[in-house]
C-alpha cells in the first residue's frame, strides 16, 4: 500500500510518500515560517497564498523522491510514479481555513483525475502516527545499534509502538494525553483548557524577546540559564486528571519578567524585552521551559502508572523539546526502570508539521478498510476535534 499525503493546515505545504505504514519513500517541507517571523505569528493570509504557490512542485517533487525516473531504456516498468500511488490521504482539520482548503481541493481534483482512492486525516491524529515510521527507502538506509538511521538523516526507532500506546500529543495548537487500544479505537484522557503547550512557548518567548517560533527559540535560550532560578506555578486542576491549562503559567511569566526589571503589572509587555539583561533572559527561558515540560510529564507518568500502556509515544511540534525527551525519559525510568524502554518520539524533523505523518496513517486508514472520502464532496473543517 502506498500513499501520497498532503498537509497544509498550517504554514507548512508538506506531501511525503510512505509504503505499509512503516516505510518513508519521500518527504518534502516547504515552509512560510520566514514570511511570518516579522509579525511574531503565522498570518492566515500569508500561509493560505503561499501554500497556492507551493503546493504543486511540493507534490511534484514528493513524487520524483520517490520514485527517480529510470535511466535504463530497458527498464519496462511505468514511469509514471502516479501508477505507484494507491491512495491520496489529506488532512482536512483542524487548521486554518484558508490553508486547509488549498490541500483538500488539490487533493479532491488528483484523486478524481487520477482515479485513486482519497482519505480524509485528521491532522491531530496523524502527529501520533510520525512515530509509526521505523525506515526508509533501501538506497537511503543505514543502521546503527540503537536507532535505524535513515538517509537523508532521518532517525527512526527499531520498531513500531505497540498497543495499548499512551500518546502526548503536544503541537502549537493542542495538548492532549490520548490511550490507543487500537488503530482507530482510543480515548482522549484529558487535553488543555486554555493555551496549548507550544503557543505558550511562542508566548513566554515574545514576552522576553526571544523570536517566533518560542519553543525554538527557548530551548536555545535555556541551554545559558539556570532553570531553577525561578519558581513558576503549575495549574492544579480538581476533576481533571488528565487535563491541562497554561494560560497561568503565562501571565506568570510576564509578571516575573515585569518583577525583575523592578516594574509592576502595569509596565506594558513590548518594552519588557529591552528592559531584560541577557542573564534574566536565559534565567527565565530555563525556568519557564522546565516547569511547562514537568507540567507534561506529571500527568503522562500518572497515565502511565493508571493504564500501564505498552508504549507511551510523543507527538507534535513541541515533541522535538530534547527537554521533553530528557525528563520523560527519567522520571519513566524513576518508575520502573524498563519503563524508559517503551517511549518512543519521531525524528526531529517529523514533529512537526509535515506529510510524511499524514501518508502513515492514510496507509492504515486503506490497509485496515476505513471507508474513503468521497472527492465530490469532502469539506474542510478547521475544528476538527480527536
Ligand atoms: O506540530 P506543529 O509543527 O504545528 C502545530 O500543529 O501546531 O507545532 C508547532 C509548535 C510551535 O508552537 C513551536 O513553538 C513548538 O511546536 N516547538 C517546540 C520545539 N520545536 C517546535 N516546542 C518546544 N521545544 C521545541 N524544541
Ligand atoms: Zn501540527
């Protein structure tokens, strides 16, 4: 079963071709990102016009990756790589409109040209699934003890996570702790009130003046600060064991920013970041990134002692936190020692957003029956829940 999966949610035009479920053919990432650094967030607008731009190289070149036209004259298999192609998965939610619906309606028009079944992908869902790759193309590969080395630098773990699978699915949009029984059979634990963990990151860092995207940014900062420096708070939730809110630990940011330049509340934000030495910066990059992350595995680790999953996965951009990996993986290990052992993530650069993830589990959706979406009339939907 292969599959070309295309994701535009966001500022990422991004299609990948993955064979079974398991094996990555391509991936390409063309990103907006640089067109919305000025204005410290992704303009709808913007992304929405540069995905109309990208979008039919990017499927172009995805293809050419995965299957280089022959050379040999003799060779008499099809050059046409679409006679490769089994399916068409999208995400079609949740996103932005705009950019959603410039994936939907490209996907929509291939697949009726080409005559290939389309699957609809819930661009939530398909995070989790970026783990599920385990190697690439032969030419590409080459193996190392621990981890399969792909080509082309991608790290992929030894083998697929098993179920019952806990996953942390944590992205610039969500924050959400989901158990997998199986494929397409899970339960959303609990998920975040307010601001998800990533924008909280792009936040904490706008307020100290540091660029967007924060979580980037703050991990680069961090490394120069003492990340005990500063106690920040943790919401408690009653009822909700599983759930999350940042919007606290936010203001809470701002407050000390304001505290430590010797202002009060009123001070406004903009001009905190000229205000701040380079010290208090990386002080308070460090001690905000640790308690967030902590706030991630309190209530993974409580998951986990309540469930006891066969492998814990994490997901979404803000899985690439090398300070997620790093606490999860001891308190795991704090637990029960061979706990560290079922934690699996993605390669860095299949965290965040891109088409490889959603082409994994567009093969599940086909390989496992799902029903297909009907090109006539697939619509975006831009809430898409889990
Ligand atoms: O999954 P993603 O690419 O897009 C969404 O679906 O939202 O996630 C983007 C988010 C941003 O908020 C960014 O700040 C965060 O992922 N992020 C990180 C790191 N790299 C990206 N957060 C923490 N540490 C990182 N290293
Ligand atoms: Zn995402």
């Amino acid at each position: 079963m292969v599959v070309l999966g295309i994701e535009t949610s966001c500022d990422e035009t991004a299609t990948a071709v993955v064979e079974d479920g398991e094996k990555l053919l391509s991936s390409v990432v063309w990103s907006s990102m640089d067109l919305h650094t000025v204005y410290g967030g992704v303009v709808p607008e913007i992304a929405a016009r540069s995905h109309i731009e990208s979008i039919i190289p990017v499927i172009e070149q995805a293809l050419k990756e995965a299957f280089p036209p022959q050379s040999s004259i003799s060779n008499l298999q099809s050059s046409d790589p679409w006679d490769q192609i089994d399916a068409i998965a999208v995400v079609n939610g949740a996103g932005l409109g705009g950019s959603l619906l410039v994936g939907v309606t490209v996907a929509k028009e291939l697949a009726i040209l080409k005559d290939k079944p389309l699957y609809s992908i819930n661009h939530v869902e398909a995070h989790v699934y970026a783990s599920f790759l385990t190697e690439s193309k032969k030419e590409w590969r080459l193996e190392n003890r621990d981890w399969r080395i792909g080509g082309k630098n991608y790290q992929f773990p030894v083998q697929q996570p098993d179920f019952p699978m806990l996953a942390l699915i944590v992205s610039g949009g969500h924050t959400q702790l989901a158990l997998f029984k199986d494929h397409f059979d899970y339960e959303l634990l609990g998920q975040t009130r307010d601001d998800a963990v990533g924008e909280v990151f792009d936040k904490a860092a706008k307020i100290i003046g540091l660029p967007y995207p924060g979580g980037v940014s703050i991990s680069k900062e961090a490394v120069h600060g003492d990340d005990k420096k500063y106690s920040l708070p943790k919401a408690k939730l009653k009822d909700d064991k599983y759930g999350f809110s940042f919007s606290g630990l936010k203001t809470a940011v701002l407050r000390l920013a304001q505290a430590e330049i010797g202002e009060d509340y009123t001070f406004p934000s903009y001009k905190l970041p000229e205000r701040l030495s380079d010290t208090q910066r990386a002080n308070i990059a460090a001690s905000f990134q640790r308690v967030a992350i902590e706030t991630l595995v309190d209530k993974t680790i409580k998951a986990y002692e309540e469930y006891s999953p066969k492998s814990i996965v994490i997901a979404g951009g803000v899985a690439a936190s090398q300070e997620l990996r790093k606490q999860l993986r001891e308190r795991l290990n704090t637990v029960d020692l061979n706990a560290s052992n079922i934690l699996t993530y993605p390669d860095m650069k299949l965290c965040t957003d891109n088409g490889a993830m959603v082409a994994t589990l567009g093969c599940y959706k086909a390989m496992l029956n799902q029903t297909p979406a009907d090109p006539y009339f697939l619509e975006i939907n831009p809430n898409l829940c889990m």
